[in-house]
C-alpha cells in the first residue's frame, strides 16, 4: 500500500505545492507505521493470517489508496488553506487519533508482557475505561480528520470504508470481552464512548 501510494503520487500525479507533499506525509506516516513498525512490535497469537481476510482486505485498499494518492497528487490547494479551519480542525483530529491508536495498540501488547503469553486479558486504563476498542476508534478519528483536512470524497469514501470495518469488529470484540470476562465493566461500550 505505501508503495502504491508513492507511485500513484510521483508517477501519475501532476500537482507539487506545499500541501500535496503534507497530505502524502501524512498518509505515509500512518503505513509506514501499520506496514512496518506494528508488525515488527505487536505479540500475536498466531504468525499467520488466512488467506480471505488478506485478499478481503487487499483489494479495496488498492482501490481506496489509488483515489486518495490521486487526490492529492492532483488537488491544487493555495498556501492560505493552511489556515483553514477545515486543515487546523482536521490535522488535530488526525493527531489525536493517531496518538490514540498508538497508545491502545501498545496498551494490547503490553498485556502480554510475559515472553511467549498468547491469552487474553481485560485492559484498563484511559479510553480503555469507555471503549473496548480505541485502537479501532483512534484510527476512526485519524481518518475523520483526514477527510476534514482533504475535504475530498476520496477521504469520505475511505473513512466509510474504515468505519465498515470497525463498527462490526469492535461490536463483535466488546460482545466477546462481556461473554468472556464475567466482571467486565458494564458502564464500558464497544466503539463510541456513551453511545456504541
Ligand atoms: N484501516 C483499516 O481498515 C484497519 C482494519 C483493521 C485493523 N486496523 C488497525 O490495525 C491495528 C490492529 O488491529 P487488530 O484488528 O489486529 O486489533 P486487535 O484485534 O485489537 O488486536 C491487536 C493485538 O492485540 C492483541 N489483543 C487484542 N485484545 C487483547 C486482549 N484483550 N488481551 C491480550 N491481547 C489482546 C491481539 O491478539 P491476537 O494476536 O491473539 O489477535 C493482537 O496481537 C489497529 O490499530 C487497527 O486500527 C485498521
């Protein structure tokens, strides 16, 4: 995908200012994480992945990662866009999503903090407290304010693709920690904190 990304940018984009260069940062900053470093840190159960879910997930994110790459290898923004609200409103929300992410990803991982543990634990702590899943819920805002700072329909159109994918998986995670854990906290919801 990162290289996907880089190529729709530099080989069949056309535009170059300031702006088309943040939003491919941005973009890169995410895969270059998701691609390489979570990987490399996650402790997963299992090495491997089926086949469905990496070919489920493959082919719309070709798709979505062409229109976003170009969108912004051909969208011309003008200097003063960033001061726009719509860029100062979205980058914030895409940096506290991003830190959210990050921070509930490592806060999974640190369950397993005894070498070769492979179980399942109840987390707690920060979002943790008012979600099952800020890690899905981080990325959701990350994306949410890419579609703010882009305000583009290929943005639009990722984060509902985004969000098809995390309110069925934090709905059936959330389900599974209160079967599982009899004193799971009740008070706690699967994606949206106080609503879902
Ligand atoms: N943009 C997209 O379309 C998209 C789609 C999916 C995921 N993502 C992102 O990819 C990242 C990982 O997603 P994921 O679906 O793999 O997350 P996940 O199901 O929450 O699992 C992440 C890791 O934490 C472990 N884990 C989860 N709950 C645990 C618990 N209660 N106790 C101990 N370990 C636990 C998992 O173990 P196991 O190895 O045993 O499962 C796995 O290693 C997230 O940041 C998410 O936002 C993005």
């Amino acid at each position: 995908m990162l290289w996907l990304m880089y190529f729709v940018f530099f080989l069949y984009g056309s535009v170059r200012g300031p702006l088309n260069f943040v939003f491919l940062a941005m973009f890169l900053i995410h895969y270059l994480h998701r691609g390489i470093i979570h990987p490399l840190t996650m402790r997963y159960s299992s090495a491997t992945v089926s086949l469905g879910i990496t070919l489920g997930g493959f082919f719309p994110n070709c798709i979505y990662h062409f229109i976003n790459a170009d969108f912004i290898s051909n969208a011309i923004f003008d200097v003063d866009y960033f001061y726009d609200p719509r860029f100062i409103l979205g980058s914030l929300l895409f940096i506290v999503g991003y830190i959210t992410n990050r921070w509930a990803d490592l806060k999974l991982r640190g369950l397993r903090n005894v070498q070769g543990t492979a179980g399942y634990y109840i987390p707690y702590g920060g979002m943790f407290e008012v979600v099952s899943c800020p890690n899905y819920l981080g990325e959701l805002v990350q994306w949410v304010g890419w579609t703010l700072v882009t305000w583009s329909l290929a943005g639009l159109v990722w984060t509902m693709f985004c969000a098809a994918t995390f309110i069925p998986r934090s709905y059936h995670n959330h389900r599974w920690y209160k079967q599982q854990f009899e004193l799971y906290p009740l008070n706690r919801k699967a994606l949206i904190p106080f609503i879902f």
